[in-house]
C-alpha cells in the first residue's frame, strides 16, 4: 500500500526534472529566448547626429531628430511641448552646443534623469562657449569623435553589447575615407581656390579643403544671426563678384532673402558656378553620403564650372 502511494509522487518528480532538463536543453539551442532588453530611447538635437547615433547603436536604439526640415532656418527653431517630452524621457541625447541649440540644454536642465547620457559636441570637442562657426559637423574631425562618444555612451547605457558598439565605430571610421579622400583630393588640385559665401555653413570644409574665403566675417554672421550687415561688407561682396575674384559662390540653400538672392543673381550673371550647401542633412543621405556630395559639388564647381544648387 505504501509503494502504490508513492508510485504517483514519484512519476510527477520524474516529470518535473525531465521538464527542466528539456528546458535548459531548448535554451542551449536557443529554442526558448528570453524577452530581450528594450532599446535605448536616444535623440539627436540635429538629424545628423540622430544618424550617427542610428549607425552607431543599430538595433539597440531607437532614435528620433528633431531637427530635420532641410527647408526651414535651424536658427529659428523653437521647441514645442512634444519636443520637450521627447527630450524628457530620452536615455542619450546629442546636442551640437555654441549657441545652436540652447533651447535642448534648457529642457534637459529641467527634466533631470539619473544615468542620462548627453553628449555636447561643442564640449566634446574642447571648443570654447565664444566659438564663432557652430556648423561643427562640417569638420573632418567631428564625427569621429561623436560616433566614439555614442559607442561609449550607449557601452554604458547597455553593456551587453558593448562589442557591437565598438565595431560599429570601426565600420563608421572606414566609411568616411571617401570623403576624406575627396577633402584632400581637392586641396592637392585646388588648394587656394577663392571663394565667396552667404554663411559660415560649409566654411569648415572649405578651409580644410584648402580654401581662401574671401568674403568678411562680419557679412557672414550678420547673415547667419539675421541681423543687418555693414554697407560696406555688402560692397565687398558686390566686388568680389563683379570682378570674378572668386572662382565659386556658395551659399545656404536652407536660407535666402532679397540680399543673399542678390549675390546669387550677382555670380550667375558674371558666370560665376554657384554652390547650394545644407544646414540640414537633406532626406536621403546618410552623414557620410551627404558630405562626399558637398564636396563633389565644390570639385565640380571648381574643375567643371558646374552649379549644384539642390542635392539629388
């Protein structure tokens, strides 16, 4: 009688381990997969760091721009109460700093969350708060440094795949070689090209290219802050382009009034190839993609007296 009694404790036990045992043998096979982690919620202030931050972190994050519309003024922008939010409850945030985009830093200082990453590329950089030229992603050497940054950042934020992070930091540096490439392509051919423009948006890469721009500071930032520009800065510039001192025209594509269009109107008439350049990534670029085309415009303009006004 006491055997009989045990025989059916005995078989749910046996059924128990076995359970167990198929278990542990369908995780070996990865036939039973645990929930995976939930990807980190990162932004970027502007949308060509939110692409870096997308190349960099993969499937592991999920990422939203704010600033994308090639066709309005970055200058300008103001945050609405659905930026906020989504800057609030973001885990890592990239942000440009010098001035570009105040208004994140305020509505991060007002949202605080422990183990936030925010990455000021300004900061990152080393770069002085009086800095005059924001547009930093025109550097050669910002990105490199950002896409390391997010890697680390997001190592932090999400150990486990750490290693993928740091591959994809390798991969992200092997891509920019064309553009690099190109950069210094041009400074051999064409180094010392004079050149004029509206704003200081592409004046990095021309001064890495080799560059002489010829058109005064002051005339660019007064453009840029939309503030009125000395009378004799607009001369200056007149005469550059009457005279063909300059061998291209670039100016933001993103921003015209009567007295940019001006100056353009001034360059096509003396036969001048005129360059427009993006404050914004335009819509189907990747960062890397969208600086070998800029560049590309500038060697055309320069080799073929060719205008490239929209990127397509």
């Amino acid at each position: 009688m006491v055997l009989r009694g045990l025989i059916p404790s005995l078989r749910r036990i046996l059924s128990s381990a076995q359970a167990l045992s198929w278990f542990g043998l369908a995780l070996c096979l990865g036939l039973a997969t645990p929930a995976l982690a939930q990807p980190v919620h990162a932004v970027g202030a502007e949308n060509e760091y939110a692409d870096v931050i997308a190349q960099i972190g993969g499937p592991y994050v999920t990422v939203r721009a704010i600033e994308s519309n090639p066709n309005t003024d970055p200058h300008s922008f103001e945050a609405s109460p659905s930026v906020a939010r989504e800057l609030a409850k973001a885990r890592l945030v990239v942000r440009n700093g010098l001035g570009y985009d105040d208004w994140a830093g305020k509505i991060l200082a007002a949202n605080p969350a422990p183990g936030r990453q925010v990455i000021v590329v300004q900061e990152l950089l080393g770069l002085p708060r009086n800095t005059p030229n924001p547009h930093l992603w025109y550097r050669p050497d910002t990105m490199p440094k950002v896409a390391q940054a997010v890697a680390e950042a997001l190592s932090r934020l999400d150990p486990a795949h750490a290693a993928y992070f740091a591959a994809r930091v390798r991969a992200f540096d092997r891509s920019l070689q064309p553009w690099f490439s190109a950069i210094a392509e041009f400074k051999a051919r064409y180094g010392g090209t004079p050149v004029a423009v509206t704003e200081p948006v592409a004046d990095y890469l021309l001064e890495a290219a080799g560059c002489r721009i010829q058109t005064p500071w002051a005339l660019q930032a007064a453009i840029m802050n939309g503030t009125d520009p000395a009378p004799q800065d607009v001369s200056y510039q007149n005469r550059l382009l009457d005279r063909r001192e300059v061998k291209v025209f670039l100016y933001n594509q993103q921003v015209t009034d009567p007295l940019t269009r001006s100056f353009l109107d001034r360059a096509r008439q003396h036969g001048i190839p005129v360059v427009g350049v993006y404050e914004t990534m335009p819509a189907g670029y990747q960062y890397q993609s969208w600086m070998l085309a800029e560049t590309r415009a500038l060697m055309a303009a320069v080799a073929q007296g060719r205008s490239t006004t929209v990127l397509h």
